[in-house]
C-alpha cells in the first residue's frame, strides 16, 4: 500500500514535471539555470534529514565512489532532460523514453540480479514493439539529432536508475539521499559558476509560476520515484512510472497542442499499455 502511494505520488509528479519542462524550455529562461534550479529543488527538501539528525557520512571508499557517481548521473539527468525536451516534444519525447523500461530491465539484471518473470519481460518486448508505431524508419528520422538525443537521455536514465537501486541496497535512504542530492547541486551549481550565467539577469524569467510549480513537481517525482525504489523492485517500479506516458500523450495532444501525428502517438501509446498491463500481471501473479 505504501509503496503503491509513493509510485502515485512519482507519477503526478512526472507529468506535471514533464509539461511543464516541455512549456519551459521553449522560453526565454537558460537552460543550465533551469537544470541547476531543478536539482536545488530536489536537494532542499533533504536537508530535514541532515536537520533531524539522519544523515550519517561514515562510509565506506566504495559507498563514496558511487555516491559520488550517483550525484554526477544526477546532474547529468537534469541536463540530459532539458535537452531532449529543447528537441522534442512532451508527447514524443515520453514515448521514446518509455524504452528505459526495457533497459531498466535488461540492466537490473545483469548487475543487481533481479530476475524478471517472464510476463515483465513480454511486457517489455511489446513497449519496444509501440516505439515502431511511430514510423521512425521513415526518412531515417531515427538517424535524427532530436531523436538521438531522447535516445541518450533515456540510456542516461536507466543507468542512473540501476545505480540508484544499487546506492539503496547498501545505504540508509536519509544518507543516501542527502549526500548524492548535495553533490549534484553542487556540481549544477559549479557548471552554472563555469558557464558565467549572468543569474541576476536571470531572475526575471525565474519569477514565474510556471516555473515555481516546474520545481516543486521535479522534487515530487523525484522523492516519490526514489522512495518507491526502497520499498520495490527497479524493474516494477519503473514499469508502473512508464504509465504516465498515457497522460503526457493526452495531455501534450491537448493541453501543449502537439498536433503532430497523433494518430501514431496515440496508437504507440495503447501498444505500450498492453506493455505495462503485461508488467503489472507479472507483479501479481508472481
């Protein structure tokens, strides 16, 4: 029950984030910054740990290896994110990123050994089967920089997913999330510094609700998304995740008039349910 609240929460917070983001990145805010102000969203909240005395920093060489690993993947999740959505549109960009939950899959189990059921892995299968319904191999469009981009933002994703699961099963979660979220603000943060943002000439764009509600779903899914992982599988929690394609299809459609081949995104759209119907089959009869 719990771990099914905290997925909910995750995936209110994904399509809010990912519309929102899609909205953001089309205006006149730098996109370093926005990465930057993102991560800072996702860390603040954390401090309470440190606050309530439940963060511990005795670890062991390796633990800070991936830890630090995990704050630079962090990082670059923010900034591989804005970048896709600067090419792509919410609707596109999500269905092309559903195919983290193959690889989410294939990665959990050559590394963390979590062996799927063999209706996950069907599940998986038909989600890489919807990919096709968008017609990429016309043109070559797969061959296109927009595409190509989604396609990486997604592989970071999933590698930054195995890591994380890894990260929970040898840290406490206050410790681990504290630690890992201070240092990809700081490593933002430093990029931002390295860039020479002008962040007081930036301040004008930050003042926006858009924005303000941009961070505060970030932090949403972000929080639910990780806790989720503590109390379930890498493979199910992110398969579950993957349903919000549904709705940021609908509601890039409709709300972000992305009017372009619906009848492609739509179809892809309902292959990649039976997918995920598929999954969550897996999860109970297992």
């Amino acid at each position: 029950m719990l771990w099914l609240f905290l997925i909910s929460v995750h995936l209110v917070g994904i399509v809010g984030y990912t519309l929102l983001l899609r909205k953001s990145v089309l205006g006149n805010l730098n996109k370093t910054l926005m990465a930057a102000l993102m991560q800072t969203a996702i860390f603040l909240p954390s401090i309470l740990f440190l606050i309530f005395g439940e963060v511990s920093f005795n670890h062991s060489f390796t633990e800070w290896f991936f830890l630090i690993l995990g704050g630079f993947m962090l990082a670059g999740l923010m900034i591989t994110n804005v970048w896709a959505l600067s090419h792509l549109e919410a609707s596109l960009f999500t269905i092309l990123y559903n195919l983290r939950l193959l690889m989410t899959t294939i990665l959990g189990f050559i590394i963390l050994g979590e062996l799927p059921t063999p209706l996950q892995m069907l599940g998986g299968l038909i989600i890489l089967i919807s990919i096709f319904m968008l017609n990429l191999h016309q043109n070559k469009r797969w061959r296109s920089k927009s595409i190509l981009i989604g396609l990486f933002a997604m592989m970071w994703f999933s590698f930054h997913a195995v890591l994380e699961k890894y990260n929970l099963q040898h840290l406490d979660f206050q410790s681990y999330f504290f630690t890992f979220a201070l240092i990809g603000t700081v490593l933002m943060w430093l990029l931002v510094l390295y860039k020479r943002i002008n962040v007081i000439e930036q301040i004008e764009h930050i003042n926006d609700k858009k924005i303000y509600a941009l961070l505060v779903t970030r932090a949403l899914s972000a929080y639910g998304y990780t806790y989720a992982l503590l109390y379930g599988s890498l493979a199910v929690t992110n398969y579950v995740s993957g349903m919000s394609v549904a709705l940021i299809v609908l509601f890039g459609i409709y709300v972000l008039g992305e009017k372009t081949e619906i009848k492609q995104k739509l179809v892809a759209v309902g292959v990649a349910c039976v997918g995920l119907t598929l999954i969550l089959l897996g999860k109970i009869l297992r």
